[in-house]
C-alpha cells in the first residue's frame, strides 16, 4: 500500500512484517524513531510472538542479539555513530559467529568533535567485521532491503547492516509502497538457524580456537561473503518477482554505458547526482552514475565491468580516512587496477554538510577539465583551516582546535544548509 | 516541482508543518519530500523544515535554498534568522502575525511583489482560540492551501486526521478552517485593492 511517512517508520513496518522474534536496542539518534516505532508494534499487538528487550547500552544490545540469535530466533537491532563503537566487540563476534542478526545502521558520524549529523564512517568504521553491508538510496529502498536482509542473512548465515543515512532518510517523509504480510511470507520464509542452543540437544557455541584451524574458519567467513556476492543478485530478481520493484543488488548503473565521467557513491546522495547527470548531459556531457548497493560484500568485478570503458571516476563519499583519504575509493580502485583511468577520492558531507547541486555541477565540471585533484574536500572552508594551522604554528598553546575553529565560523543560527 | 521552506522555533512544530504538507500532497497523488534541517531542535531555537512537491519521483536532497514559497511561523525570526534566503522573486509569503508587511519593517523588501503572495495569518491566536495552545503550524497550512492552490483544504484536513489523535484533530481542523478562509478573504481584498488602483 501507497503511504507517504518517515523513512524510519518505513523502516519499522518492513521489520514487523519480517516476523522478528526478538528486537533489542538501545536509543540513539538517528536511530531512535526506528525501534521506538517497533516498540509500539509490539505492545499493541500488531507484531507477534515478539519480544522487545529494552538494554542498558549498545553493547548489550548487541550481546542480546547474539543470545537470542544463537537461540535460533529471528533477531533485530538498529543503533548509529557512537552507538556502533560501542558494541564494535560483539558486532565482530556476531560475524565470526555466523549469527545472522540484521541490524540498521542510520549512518551518522563519529566523534570527537561530537556531532549527530549524516556521514558514512560509522557503518565503515565497521566494514571488516564480517557483516555484510547494504546502503539503501530511498526510504523505499530501505524499507525493501530490511525484508531482502533478513533473507540473505539467513541463508548465509552472516549478519546484516542495512544502512540508511541519518535524518537525510530516517526523518524524512516521502511516498513508500508497504507491501503486505502475504508478499513477506511469500519472500522470506522461517528462519531455520544451522545452529541452535537448545537444552534437548545441547552444543556449545564460541569455540576458542588456535593457530591449528583459526585461519580455516575465518576464511569460511570470506567463503560465505562470496557466497552472498552470487546469492544478493538472485534475492534481488526474486524480490522483484514478488514486490514488482528493484530493489537491492549489487550495484546500480545510471546511464554509464556511453560515460566518459563515472560518479561512484553510496546512499542517499545518488539521488541528488542523478539530478546533476540529467542535467550535463542535457548539455552534452557524458557523465553517469555508479551506486553501490553492496559494500560488503564488495562487488569488485560489477564495479570494474560498469567502470572499465569511461576515462575517468570521481568517488565521491562520506566518510574520510584520515591519513590516506578515501575508504569506498580504496575499494574502487582496487576493482580499476590495471585500468587506465584517471581516479578521484572527493571526500564530502562529512557531519551534515550539505552536497548541492550546485557544488556537485562545479566539481564534475572540474574533473571533466582534467582539473580535479586525486583528493578534494568538497566545499571545504580553508580560510578556517588555514586560520587554525596558523595559530597551531605560532602559538604553543593553541587551545582547543574545534572550539577554536567553531568561533572562527561564528554564528551558525541563521543558516539554512 | 514546488518548494517550501517553514521557519519557526522549536517547539512550534515547523518540523510536523512540513510532514502534513508533504502528506497532503500525497493525497492530491503528487510526489513530496519532507524533512527538518537537522539539530537544532531546542524549545525556542530557530528551526528550519522543507517541503518539495512534484509530479515525479523527488530523488533531489539538498535543503531548499530557492523557495517557491515561505511560511514564517515567528515574525521575530524576521531579524534573526535570514529567513528571505533565496526566495524566489514573487514567491509566496505567509506570516503568522496580525500586523502588516509594512508594520513588520518589510515594505521595502517586498516593494515589488504581487499583493495576493503577500499573506499574513494571526496563527497563533486562531489556534488558541480552537485548540487551546499556541500552535501555529496547522492554521498557516491551511492559509498556505488558500493563498497557492498547491493543495486543498480537505487534503490539510485529511493531513490533519493522519497526524492527530481526534479531539485535537477535530480542533485543528477548526482551526484550520478559518484560516483558511482568513486567507481567501485577504487575496480577494487584495485583487479588490488591485482593481480599484486599475
């Protein structure tokens, strides 16, 4: 059914109709709204045979759904930023477990300097964990890939991150198609754990395992991530046979096939860049889009097959890697070597920053000039930094750097971006 | 597509304004996106919510910075907040105030501008009187409704019966309701200034 509401209560209805056995999670913004919603399904009825757990930290949150997931039942959680840092020990332990917990990350940044804003380095922070890793581009998408995870985890027996981004999705309102419990059944069966702790046929479960066999099982945790590399385009076509939609994937091409100038990215600012597509291809430019559905898996051979034909590639992301520049560029140009292409890392939307169009117009423009740097800060205000480095230079006791810099911007009330 | 921008303060639910309207349009069978500008959601602080309307998929999401349409739902944002930012000439203006453009300082800055987007609505005193506190969002919805034509009223209403529970639906649509007839009233007394100037 047609609906227009907020992406986290998309979000929450597509996770009560998976039939989710057990939610656990801890409040965090942006994340809130998602369990909040849930929570209320449950007390009201309109989730069954579910029990809500509320926990006293993310790191319970996670531990719960690894007990309650090694019990065989179907487990949720969502958290963001901080939250995902705090649980990061039992996140790891979740994958290495083979436990598959589907679990919604409303992408929001990282401190210090403590910020709730939109960015990708939470969920990237996480991206050797052993999860898999999908970024929706739409509410729609997002509400679509709960019901797709919760399949492919089970299947593989691998958890699952959906990450959407934070308020940009979460609190958006926008028009959604909520399918029915009948289309969800249909899709997504019982879950049938290959592991199960039950006291009529006891197993123990967490092996401490040495140099002997280490290296073996965790590359069954590869074996299965490469298995949901073949396994995630086969979900998608069976979910468009049931839902009618695509949804989900590997990877999703926007008019690359003529594109000299190939913009990758993850998330909801595809949308935004398929505007600025439209837009200089009316005027002659061959740009396209590449969107990254799955991030881990990586599908590096989809990646290098939409890439292998343009002369150059901006990956524009968000999220920063301090020290070398790009993460989701790493990955990108693993899946280009040997490729002569030329390849830029443009690092924007870090904490909220707004990505424009207009921003977007100037930079495509630039890279098409063969002008673009290998590293660019998207709209960064140098005078800010500068000023900063300046005093770092001059002066001993420099203070603070974010307060610092916080009063060099001065008053931020009156913005609209 | 059609843009709005709502200016407000916490606790004025500029944030709910922009998701009924977005919902109301949904209804009309239009394709909307609504959503706040993050943060800053303190009682009293300057809140900023968008609203975009269009006939095919928004996949747009970068806050509004050229308006078609601003709803102002503090005056006293007038000279804090640059709240005119990027609003396109001629574009609709909707004030929650019971003065007039040229009492509020703006008679220079709208000098130009056709008189029947110039609107002004006493919202918090019509949602006083209806639903008992001082909530101006949905009466400035309905105003919105009269001055553009962009949605209805039964779709406000329908938006309004989506959000809340139903004494206070029943309360808002009231107020609603007589907003949105404030609203026809002062575009008809501006054609008929129009006409008399003619």
């Amino acid at each position: 059914m047609l609906k227009q509401t907020e992406g986290s209560h998309a979000v929450a209805e597509a996770v009560g109709l998976c039939r989710p056995e057990v939610i656990c999670a801890y409040p965090i913004s942006p994340q809130t709204h998602i369990v909040e919603g849930l929570g209320e399904m449950v007390k009201s009825g309109e989730v069954t045979d579910c029990e809500f757990i509320n926990v006293e930290s993310e790191f319970a949150a996670m531990s719960v759904a690894i007990g309650s997931s090694a019990t065989g039942a179907r487990t949720y959680t969502a958290t963001a930023s901080q939250g995902i840092l705090f649980m990061c020990e039992a996140v790891y332990n979740a994958s290495g477990l083979g436990l598959p917990i589907v679990m919604t990350v409303a992408n929001r940044a990282i401190g210090a300097p403590i910020n709730i804003w939109n960015d990708h380095t939470d969920a990237l922070s996480q991206r050797d964990s052993g999860w898999i890793q999908l970024f929706a581009e739409t509410n729609q998408e997002a509400l679509d890939l709960h019901i797709l995870a919760f399949k492919l985890a089970e299947e593989v027996s691998l958890p699952v991150m959906v990450c959407m981004d934070g308020f940009i999705l979460t609190h958006a309102y926008e028009r959604v198609d909520v399918p029915t419990q009948e289309q969800v059944d249909a899709f997504l069966p019982p879950y049938e754990p290959r592991q199960a702790l039950d006291p009529t046929d006891p197993v123990s479960i967490g092996a401490m395992v040495g140099p002997e066999a280490f290296s073996e099982v965790r590359y069954l945790a590869h074996a299965k991530q490469m298995q949901a590399l073949e396994l995630i385009p086969k979900l998608a076509a069976q979910f468009k046979t049931i839902f009618g939609r695509d949804s989900g994937g590997l990877t999703h091409s926007y008019l690359t096939d003529d594109a000299e100038t190939i913009v990758v990215a993850m998330g909801s600012i595809l949308g935004t860049i398929k505007d600025v597509v439209d837009e200089m291809r009316q005027a002659g430019e061959k740009i396209g889009v590449l969107g990254i559905s799955s991030y881990r898996p990586f599908p590096l051979d989809n990646v290098r097959a939409a890439l292998q034909n343009a002369k150059r590639v901006v990956v524009l992301e968000k999220s920063l890697a301090v020290g070398i520049g790009g993460v989701v560029s790493t990955d990108v140009r693993m899946a280009m070597s040997g490729l002569q292409l030329e390849g830029h890392t443009v690092v924007a939307g870090l904490g909220g920053r707004a990505i424009t169009m207009k921003s977007l117009h100037a930079l495509f423009a630039k890279a098409i000039r063969g002008e673009l740097e290998r590293l660019t800060f998207l709209d960064l205000d140098w005078d800010v930094v500068n000023k900063q480095l300046e005093r770092e230079r001059t002066t001993r006791r420099s203070g603070p750097a974010a307060e610092s810099m916080l009063r060099d911007v001065g008053v931020v009330a009156a913005r609209i971006g | 597509m059609f843009q709005v921008r709502i200016h407000g303060r916490g606790g004025q639910g500029v944030v709910t304004a922009a998701e009924m309207l977005s919902i109301a349009a949904f209804e009309e069978g239009r394709h909307a996106q609504a959503f706040p500008s993050f943060g800053s959601e303190r009682t009293g602080a300057p809140v900023v919510a968008f609203c975009r309307i269009a006939d095919q998929e928004i996949r747009l999401r970068e806050p509004i910075m050229e308006p078609d349409a601003l709803i102002i739902q503090d005056p006293t944002l007038l000279f804090q907040v640059d709240v005119f930012s990027g609003l396109k000439k001629g574009g609709y203006i909707l004030i929650n105030t019971s003065r007039s453009f040229t009492d509020l300082g703006l008679a220079d800055f709208v000098r130009d501008w056709p008189e029947e987007r110039l609107l002004t609505v006493p919202a918090t005193d019509l949602s006083r009187k209806h639903v008992g506190r001082p909530m101006p969002n949905v009466p400035l919805l309905a105003g919105f409704a009269a001055a553009s034509g962009i949605i209805r009223l039964e779709s406000v209403i329908k938006a309004i019966n989506t959000k809340f529970s139903e004494k206070i639906a029943r309360n808002n649509i009231a107020a609603a309701t007589e907003a949105y007839q404030f609203v026809t009233d002062e575009i008809a007394g501006a054609s008929h200034q129009e006409a008399a100037h003619a």
